[in-house]
C-alpha cells in the first residue's frame, strides 16, 4: 500500500470515528448527479444558447441514470427593490414548474443561488436581499419532501466573499429559510469558487441538516483551456493524464479525506467538467473517469457540469447523450 492510501485510510477512519463520536448525520444522498447549468443563469430562461427546459429533459437525464439534478438559478436580478426584494412571480412560477417537471421525473433536486455576483462584490451589503430571496423560496417550497428537496444558498463564493465572512452571510438566508423549512438539506461551499482548497478552513452553521460542497475542476489549466468567461484564459493544447496529474488527484483526494476526518462530514462534489470547445470526447472522458475513480470508492458523490449547453454530456442537435461520458462517471464498490 502507498503511503498516500494508508494515509487516506487512517484520516477515513477518524472521519468516522468523529461521525459516530458526534451524532453527524449522513451524507446527503446525492448519487449520480448533473447540473442543469446555463438554462436558469441567464437573464432569460436558456439565452446563452440552450433550449426552453421541457418534461421530456427531465425523462431523459433520469432515463440515463442520473438520481439528482442540481438546478443553478439566478434569482437576483429578478426581484423588486429592498427591503422586501420581492421575486419576479412570473419567475418563481417557473422555477417551481422546472423543479415540478424533475420531480414528475423521480429525480431529486439541489435549487441553488447562482450569479448573485454582488454578494460576492460586497457581501455585508447584499446579505439581507440574500436572505430575503431565500425567505422566499423557502415559503414556496416548503411543503416539498425534505427527501427530494435541497437547497443551496450560494454558488461558488469568491472574491470578497471568503471563509471569514461566509457565517456572517449565508446564516440569515439559513434562518430565513428555517422559518418555513425546519429540517430541509441546505448546502454550503466554502470561499475561492469552492474550490477543494476551501475545505480546510470551511466551518458550516450549528446545524444538523447542513452538508458541505466543494467544485473540482482541477487541474483547471485544462478543464478551462480557452474558456471566454476566464480572465486569463488558460491556453489551448494542455492535455490530461500524466503521472503529476495522478499525483495531483490522489493529493487533492486527500484533502478531502483530512475535511472529513476534521468534522466527521463528507462532501459532495457540486460541479466537474471539462470544457468541450477545446478538449476532446476521449480528453474528456479520461478526466470524468479518473475523477470518479478517486473520489466515487471514498463515498464522494458528484454533480456533472453539465447538461446541454456547457460542457454538454447531451448533445442538444442530435438529442443523444454521450455514451462515453456516462460509462466514465460510472462506479461500482463490487459489493452488491
Ligand atoms: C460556475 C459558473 C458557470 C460556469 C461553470 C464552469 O458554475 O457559475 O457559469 O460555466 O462554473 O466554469
């Protein structure tokens, strides 16, 4: 055994030694995961080039085997001023339809907040229209199965927004939607775009139905390699698979595994792809599967970015899933 894998042992061993030791409760059942990403971002519904969510998306993404979906909706820029910030209703019609039509489908669903880009510009400014959305959306769901149900206040802190502060923010959404929704899964990611580093110093809410997240779309030289959204764009051309890259996944794996010894919690990952313009089926491929292998054995659950319109696993002309993409994201412990 390597020292990495005895290591890795012993830290999973704490990890639930601290579990048990603290009444911690299980994992968020996540399963086979995809991001319905780019459709509910825009400022309207699919702009980025997608296409209008249909019943027959839902069908499809449960028909290729995925358990959950994770739906990244950006609620800012649709509500009316403070203090109230009321949402859009027309919005918030259709975000319930989508999460009704995923429902109809048997898949459970992760709602989060996405692009609320001035939290993360001046989060004590922007906490109390956080919370106020979330009072919202709380209200709205509330009588949704807790099973089925989860919410995730924000995507991917980052710039002013860090570990310090993100307490101070997200709890008065937490309690916003404990009003309505006392024992729901409500997700939390740490700072820098939840990046794996974030998970060393993420401290979540004293509560028990808090469960955290991390993205992972290391090494991101490659994941993001000629990505227009990225400032600067990684180049082009980086390939996947060496021996350091090995080395990088099994230390980051780590990481992960020294979280879970520290709070007896094990994450899931909420988004991880690779960018189709510039990487190949098969680059893709190789990198969906090496993360499944490392991190699917340690009980690390995922979320795939994304469905049709980024780093798509359907293609949106043709219809047709990738059949590669999902054998790639396929894991079996052999214990059935
Ligand atoms: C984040 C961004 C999303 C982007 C994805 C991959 O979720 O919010 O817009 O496509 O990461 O970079």
């Amino acid at each position: 055994m390597s020292t990495l894998t005895l290591l890795a042992t012993a830290l999973l061993a704490a990890a639930a030694d601290n579990s048990a030791a603290h009444d911690i409760p299980d994992p968020l059942p996540v399963g086979q995961c995809i991001n319905v990403g780019n459709h509910l971002e825009p400022e309207q519904e699919s702009s980025w080039g997608g296409e209008i969510l249909d019943a027959e998306d839902f069908a499809s993404i449960r028909g290729a085997g995925f358990d959950t979906i994770r739906l990244p909706v950006r609620w800012a820029n649709k509500t009316g001023p403070g203090p109230d910030y009321v949402v859009d209703a027309v919005w918030m019609d259709r975000v319930q339809e989508v999460v009704d039509m995923a429902f109809a489908a048997d898949l459970n669903v992760l709602l989060d907040s996405h692009n609320f880009e001035e939290l993360h510009a001046n989060p004590a400014a922007n906490t109390a229209k956080l919370a106020a959305i979330w009072r919202q959306i709380g209200a709205r769901f509330a009588d949704y199965p807790d099973e089925r149900l989860w919410f995730e206040i924000e995507n991917e802190p980052h710039d002013a927004l860090t570990n310090r502060n993100l307490l101070d923010t997200l709890t008065p959404a937490l309690l916003a939607i404990r009003e309505t929704n006392s024992s729901r899964p409500v997700v939390i990611g740490g700072e820098w775009w939840s990046g794996v580093d974030s998970l060393a110093t993420l401290e979540l809410p004293d509560d028990p139905n808090v469960h955290p997240t991390f993205h992972y779309y290391e090494p991101f030289d490659f994941t993001h390699q000629g990505a227009s959204w990225v400032d600067p764009s990684p180049t082009i051309g980086r390939t996947y698979g060496t021996e350091a890259d090995r080395q990088r996944l099994a230390n980051d794996a780590l990481k992960v595994v020294a979280y879970m010894a520290r709070t007896g919690r094990t994450p899931f990952i909420g988004e991880t792809g690779a960018y189709d313009a510039h990487i190949s089926l098969e680059q893709r491929v190789a990198y969906h599967s090496a993360v499944t292998q490392q991190f699917a054995p340690l009980g690390i659950d995922s979320c795939m970015w994304a469905y049709t319109n980024t780093f798509p696993f359907r293609d949106q002309e043709t219809g047709e899933w990738h059949p590669e993409l999902l054998e790639a994201i396929q894991w079996s412990s052999g214990a059935e």
